[in-house]
C-alpha cells in the first residue's frame, strides 16, 4: 500500500504526466470526499473566520429561528451521525462525470459506484478528448481489471480504509471546534443554517486522524429541510507541526471548499471541492493545489458488480463518441 508520503506526492502540483495517470479519485459520499483529502494527505485543510458570501447565496427570505448554543451542537452531532450513515449506504450506487484539475493539467473521467469499489473510464485530458491510441490502452487497462477481480478487491481494500480514517473524523468533528450560530442563507438547494467554527481549546486528539482537524476555522452549512451538511469552508489559522516538525508541517493559510446537494431521490453528492495547502512531508514539500468537479449523476443498478460497471463504462464511452443526434423538437 502507498505510504502517506506517496499519497501526498500524487496529488501534488508536478508536471504534467506524459500519460493518462490510472488512479481515479472517485468518492461514494460528499463529506467523506472532503475528509479523504484530509485523510490521505495528512493535512488539516483549516479554515477562515469569515468569508465572503458565495456566489448565488443569500439572507433566507423566510428565516427560520436563531439557534441556541444548545440547539446548534445537537444538530451538528445528529447531522454529522446522518453523514456517516450516508457514507455507508451503497444502496443508491450512482454513475456520474468527474473533472480533477491543477493549474497546469485536468483529467475527466466517468465514474460507476459498485457493490465491489467504484470503477472509473478517463475520456479527457486538459478537456481534449482521447486519442484513438488513448482509448485502446483504456480499453486494454478495463479488461484487464475485469479479467483479474484480485486487482479491483485491492482497490476495495484500500477505499475501505480509507473510509474508515474518514469515520474518525467525522466523529471528531463536533468536539474539534466550537460550533455558533450565524444566521440562515439561501442557496440553490432551499435554506441552510450558517454556522461559523472555532477551534475548540480543549479538543484532545485521539489519533493521526483527528490531529488533522487542529488549527481550523469556519464555516459549516446545513440544509434545513434535509438536515444535510450543504457547504464547508475553511482556512488554516496557523502552523501544524506533526512529531515537533519532525514529520512534517502544515503551513498556515491552506483552504478547502466543499459543497455538496441533492442529486435527485434524496441522494446527496459532492458536486464541487477545492482543495489548496502547502506542507512539509519529511524533507519534501508538498504543494495541493486542486479542484474537483463532479456532474451528471445518474442512479445504475443496486448491487451492480465491477464487471458490469465496466461494460457499462464502455457503452457511455461508445455513446460520447459518437453521439445521437437531435431531432427536430428534441
């Protein structure tokens, strides 16, 4: 398995790679997506004490009541216990369109949620579709995945643990800051409550895991009807040093966006995360500079196997490629 410091070079600022890279970035659930990053790169991706209001947002028309103090931690923790559950529910596996960019390279890919891992097709690169010669070595990696089940359980295997370090910090989340009340917003998917976070002083990590939520500020928005975590917003207040700087250090001043909405059916998906850090791993500093865009969910099969994902996979490809034309009135 990749060490964090692989794991931390691969989603770094590099040239870009001369060939279409194979692993994909494809998250089941929303805050699970945000807190992988998080995960995987060891790094407390902090957050700001105020922000300006996004893009699309505004003071909810027909504003619900304030919250107490009270009432504002009790619905972090029951929303936040919500997200976890969401995150373990594969019942609603879905397909959608993946965009991961850098400042210097993007890569789109599809994506299939399945019962054994998620299975993913690249079909750009730097927005150009691929190549004749591109789509044969997808073609050729695809069947060699669907001949050989050891690689995609691998692939599994690693999801799962990487779910699992993002369920400690789901956990962690609501006694890592304190939580108040900032007023409520409306957004395109219907009010949500405006919460700002603070560092909690008295938060005491209990692993790796939850030491990446230290030194983090801002904002957390919740859908009032769902009670679902609709946006997270932050930035690192100051230096985090792993092992007294031995390890490691995060630098001051990282962000995060992430926002996440109702797909269709009550299902809830990430649909935008930003993601951009400095830090120090070892003796190698590590520059994150990423955005990922997901679109186009739609519900595949409940239960649906990677074999059949692939074939799916392969059928969109075909459908891209040559698409059906519109008639008149279409």
């Amino acid at each position: 398995m990749a060490t964090q410091q692989d794991l931390l070079m691969s989603e770094s600022t590099q040239e870009p790679p001369k060939a279409p890279a194979r692993n994909h970035h494809s998250p089941r659930r929303a805050v699970a997506l945000l807190l992988r990053c998080l995960v995987l790169s060891s790094l407390p991706v902090p957050v700001s004490t105020a922000f300006a209001q996004p893009e699309g947002a505004s003071p909810a028309a027909s504003t619900p009541a304030p919250l107490s103090p009270e009432q504002t931690d009790a619905m972090v923790r029951r929303v936040l216990r919500t997200e976890i559950n969401a995150a373990d529910d594969t019942s609603h596996p879905m397909q959608y369109r993946l965009r991961k960019s850098s400042p210097r390279f993007s890569t789109t890919k599809l994506i299939v949620e399945t019962k054994d891992g998620d299975v993913a097709r690249l079909i750009a690169i730097n927005n150009i579709p691929l190549t004749p010669s591109e789509r044969q070595n997808e073609d050729t990696r695809l069947q060699e995945l669907a001949s050989d089940p050891k690689l995609q359980r691998h692939r599994q295997e690693r999801e799962q643990t990487d779910a699992e370090r993002a369920r400690k910090i789901i956990r962690a989340l609501p006694d890592a800051f304190r939580y108040q009340f900032a007023g409520v917003v409306d957004t395109p998917q219907g009010p949500s409550y405006r919460l700002s976070f603070q560092p909690n002083p008295n938060f005491d990590p209990q692993d790796v895991e939850a030491q990446a939520l230290k030194a983090m500020a801002g904002e957390l928005w919740i859908d009032v009807a769902q009670q679902r975590v609709t946006r997270l917003q932050g930035k690192r207040l100051h230096d985090v040093d792993y092992a007294w700087g031995i390890l490691g250090k995060l630098e001051e001043g990282g962000t995060l966006l992430l926002e996440q909405t109702d797909v269709g059916n009550h299902q809830w998906r990430t649909v935008h995360l930003v993601l951009a850090m400095n830090a120090r791993v070892l003796l190698k500093t590590i520059k994150l500079d990423t955005t990922l865009e997901l679109s186009q969910f739609t519900p595949v099969t409940s239960g649906i196997g990677y074999q059949q994902a692939i074939q799916l996979l392969q059928v969109s490809s075909q459908q891209l490629q040559h698409p059906t034309p519109s008639g008149p009135g279409q």
